[in-house]
C-alpha cells in the first residue's frame, strides 16, 4: 500500500487534534482542582510578543480543517481570533475540526494532489500545490501551535508529559 497525501496530513491532524483534546480537558480538571479560573488561562502567552492560548488553539484548528478547505476551495487567509472565545469554546473548536476531518475520506483527500492553493495575507500571495500547502505550511503551522499550547499550559502547572502531546499511537496490529 502507498502512503498517501491523507495518512501525511489528516491522520496526523487527526491524532494531534485528539491530543490537544485531552491536554485541554486535563488542563480544565487541573485549573479546577487548583481553584485557577480557566478563562484567565485563555489569555496566558509565554512571552509578551507571543500570541496567548487562544490564538493557539484557533490556529490548530484553523491549519487543520481550514487547510483543508483551502486545498479544496484554492484559498488560505490567516486565522480571525474572536475576542470572546473561553475555554469551552476553545474546546469545541478542537471538537468540530477532529469531527469534520474524521469525516474525510482518503481518496477525497488525494484527489486534492496537484490542485492550486493561495496563501492570501494581506496584498501579498503566496502559491502553493495542495500537497504543497500542507506539508510545507499547514503542518508546521498545526505543530507550532500544538506544542506552544501545550507548552502554555505546562507553564501553569497543568501536569501533561511527551505521552500527553503525541496523542494515539498508530501502532501495528
């Protein structure tokens, strides 16, 4: 069997979105025990140049599902962050990405090879394949976003290790 352009992009989304789905509930189970109000930590950055937990998780989800939209609809802008987003809502965003992507088939992702996609920011574009886009762009952003995330909430106290952020294994069976 060949390895194809859905098992590199959305089984790797797949099993990060579940992962970034679990750090975040343990994350609430943590703040909760630990009398810490989750909707402050929506706003926790590393450094004070660095975007805060909220946009993090926008962005993991916008260079999943939304990335997937753009190599199907040929067009990829920046994610909009809404202000009022809490954690729940943070939650939820993660929630409708795995379950959009889940619905995915691969001979629909693959037909998607050799398709245009622009990165639109501004005036400036950028042109891309598909496969492309994803591997090249999408996926760093997702992982970049993923870990800063997890890192975020390590940084509060949230107990999380390596297991926590690789999510579910694809093992041999």
């Amino acid at each position: 069997m060949a390895f194809s352009l859905y098992d590199a992009s959305v089984a790797h989304y797949l099993q990060i979105l579940g992962a970034v789905s679990g750090f975040l509930e343990k994350g609430l189970s943590h703040f909760r025990e630990n009398g810490t109000d989750p909707e402050e930590i929506v706003e926790t950055r590393l450094f004070a140049d660095m975007h805060p937990l909220r946009f993090q998780i926008v962005s993991v989800a916008h260079h999943s599902r939304g990335a997937i939209e753009a190599a199907r609809n040929g067009i990829f802008v920046p994610p909009t962050v809404k202000p009022g987003l809490d954690y729940a809502a943070l939650q939820a965003l993660i929630t409708e990405a795995r379950s959009e992507l889940s619905g995915l088939t691969p001979e629909a992702v693959n037909a998607l090879i050799g398709r245009d996609v622009m990165f639109k920011i501004g005036e400036r574009t950028l042109p891309f394949t598909a496969e492309g886009f994803l591997m090249s762009f999408s996926l760093p952003n997702f992982y970049f976003h993923a870990t800063t995330a997890y890192d975020i909430l390590r940084h509060k106290g949230v107990p999380l290790g390596k297991r926590d952020f690789m999510g579910r294994l694809k093992l041999k069976t």
